[in-house]
C-alpha cells in the first residue's frame, strides 16, 4: 500500500534529532561560525547521547525504507549548516568504505573514523582535485604498486576534502591505470598521519564555516596492501574488465556519490526549511503601516512559493533514498534529481527569506543571511547544478550528452 505517513520509529526518530538541533546546535551555531573552527564540543554532546557514533550510523543505514538518514539529515541542518557538516561530515568517508570496502575493512575502519564520546574522531572522503572536481576522470593522484613490500604508493593532491585537515582516517581515491581513465581508479583507506601527507592548508569559506574544509597533499605515502578497499583480487578483476570493454566494476567515488545525492539533498532541505519558518514568523510579527507584512499578497505568496518548492524537494529526495536503498535503478536520473532540486530550493529559499527581513536579513545580526551563505555551496559540491542536469539528460535521452 502506498503511503507517506511517517512510522512510529520516524517520527521518534526525526523527534529526538529535532531536539538536539534545536536545543544543542542552533543556540551555537552563530558562534561557531565566526569562529571558524570544528565545534569539537557539540560533536562530543552528539556523541554521547549517540548521534555521532558508528552503531546509530548503522542503524540508519539499515533502514529498509531508506528514509532515516533524510529525516536526521534534514533536522541537523535545520539546526544549522555549518554544525550539521561538522557532524555529518565523516559519515562521506564511510558511505567511500561503505561501498566499497570488505566486511572486515568495515568492521575495522569504520568505527575509527567516529572514536567514542571521550575520544571524539574524524573521517574525510579524498576525491576532488583542483583539476578534477566534477570530471574524476581527470584526476591525478597515483597509487603504484610496490610489489617487493605489497604497499601501495600514493601522489598527489586532494582538494576541497570535509574534514581534510582535523580527519584520523582518509578514504582517498586514486588512479592505479592511467590508460582505463576514470575505470582505472581505486579507493584506500589509511591513517591521516602518515608519513608524507601534508594536510597544513585550510581553506576559509563563504559558508558552513564550523565544518573543516581543507586541501591533502600525498608524497609518496606508502599504504599497505591491506588498506585497498575491496582488495587486490576485486580490483586486479575489475581491471581485468575494463581492458576487455566488458561493463561493471565502476569508479569507487561515483558509487559513493550515488550513495550519498539524496542525503546531501535533505542537507539542502535542513537549511531551506529553517529559512522559511524564521521568514514566516518574522513576517507574522514585523508591522509595517499598521499591519504585519504577512497580510502584504506579496509577502505572502512569496512564502507560499516557498513551502510548495521545500516539500517538493522533500518527495524527490525520499523518493531517491527509498530507490537507492532498495536497488531500484535510477534510470532517469533520479538520484541526481533530488540533490538539484533540493539545492536550487535552499538556495531560493534563503535568498527569499533575507528579502522577507529587508535590511534585517542582510545582517549577521539575524540567522538568514548565514543560512544564505550556507545553501550556495548545495549548487556546487558532490556535483555542480550543471553537472546534476548532465546526469539527468544522459538517462533520460539515453544520448552521452557533453
């Protein structure tokens, strides 16, 4: 039977993140951000009551409908962008591992990249370079094979990586066969204190400024064997095949990012939705002519815009978590759907608000103009706007469109 009702364990579930958003996250969020620094605090408070940890990770994940990590996601973000990254910001490292890695890679990495409530960790996904941001095919960073040792040996560059310079444990992508192009990459997992990488560079942002964004430096870093997710003999297989012309096996960051779209998407949400109900509070309250500007049609309809184009977002994006948990292809680019509709929609929603609050809304004195500046980044990572409707037009018209 089809329904949208939201279960029990849902609506306690979206519950309790709600409370910790609103009563742990939003009352720090300004701080946070004109500090600019990993609010290692509130991570320490989500860890304990087990909102940052590997078991409600994969508890979430085993949800058969899909919806739980949306639901969280979005409530987190609601309570503010920066923060929620901050604490979101490793579970990209484990969808990498997650998808990729071997039961026992999981099993050992895994719970390494959350730490515990008295030792809090972190976890970064190393894809994007300068050079090869939304085309990995263009990427860089080699991983050679040291068949003496049975190390692999890592060069390059990562860029733009949440959590590159505060992570304990790197998911870094890599090209082992320069000829097969984006076929000929890997994934590996490794400490961040190796010796060779460089993670001294970190970036300041015009948004999600309480989440550590940083550029990685590999020279010659020499990873065990043991660290290649997957291992040797899926890889020397998937090789194998693309040598041969022979389809599956593909690139290990594309898989996490399909993994990954719709939950980035009620990320966009989060923040969307907390634009829109200050606007809609604030117009109710603020009088103008004698009037509160809520009775202003134009006001008003601006909101109502608004509130259609969040929930509208919200249904595509349950919609992709759903299929993408349960192994229904996304053969018009639903995936990608989500995550462009849901950015479009924070972006939008947030503009809109700080036009509600006139010069209010302009100012750091009121939450709008951070939520602003966190949504514009949902049009550019883990896929630009553009690169979304790429994805979207190649599998709706089944031509390889450039």
């Amino acid at each position: 039977m089809f329904s949208l009702e939201l279960s029990q364990e849902h609506t306690e579930l979206r519950d309790w993140a709600h409370g910790f958003a609103a009563d742990v996250i939003r009352p720090n969020a300004h701080e946070w951000d004109e500090r600019e620094e990993t609010p290692w605090p509130i991570l320490q408070e989500a860890a304990k009551i087990g909102l940052y940890g590997f078991e409600t990770m994969a508890n979430l994940q085993a949800d058969e409908t899909g919806l739980s990590l949306p639901i969280v996601n979005e409530e987190m973000f609601w309570g503010d962008g920066g923060i929620g990254m901050a604490i979101f910001g490793t579970s990209l490292a484990v969808a990498g591992i997650f998808s990729a890695g071997t039961p026992d890679q999981m099993v050992e990495w895994i719970p390494q990249c959350y730490g515990d409530a008295a030792d809090v960790k972190a976890g970064a996904f190393c894809s994007s370079e300068p050079e090869a941001g939304s085309d990995v095919s263009a990427m860089r960073t080699r991983a050679v094979h040291d068949q003496a040792t049975d190390e692999w040996v890592i060069s390059g560059q990562k860029a733009w990586a949440t959590n590159g310079g505060i992570a304990d444990v790197l998911v870094v992508q890599a090209v082992v066969d320069k000829e097969l192009g984006s076929r000929g990459q890997a994934a590996f997992v490794m400490p961040a204190d190796l010796p060779g990488i460089d993670r001294s560079k970190k970036l300041k942002k015009h948004g999600l400024r309480a989440s550590n964004t940083a550029d990685i430096f590999f020279d010659e870093v020499r990873v065990p064997g043991a660290n290649l997710l997957g291992g040797k003999e899926k890889l020397d297989a998937k090789l194998a095949r693309a040598r041969e012309g022979r389809k599956g096996g593909g690139q290990a960051a594309m898989a996490t990012f399909e993994l990954t779209r719709p939950i980035v998407g009620s990320q966009a949400l989060g923040i969307a939705r907390a634009a829109y109900e200050y606007a809609l509070e604030y117009a109710k309250g603020r009088v103008v002519f004698g009037r509160p500007i809520i009775e202003n049609q134009s006001i008003a309809f601006m909101l109502a815009d608004i509130r259609t184009e969040i929930d509208a977002a919200r249904l595509l994006v349950w919609r992709a978590a759903w299929m993408g948990k349960n192994g229904v292809p996304f053969t018009s680019g639903e995936g990608s759907m989500s995550k462009l509709k849901a950015g479009r929609v924070a972006v939008h929603a947030t503009e809109r608000a700080m036009q509600i609050l006139g010069g209010n809304g302009y100012t750091r004195e009121y939450p709008v103009e951070r939520m602003h500046r966190d949504a514009k980044i949902y049009d550019i990572f883990e896929g630009t706007e553009q690169i979304q409707q790429l994805v979207i037009a190649r599998a709706i018209s089944g031509v390889h469109i450039r």
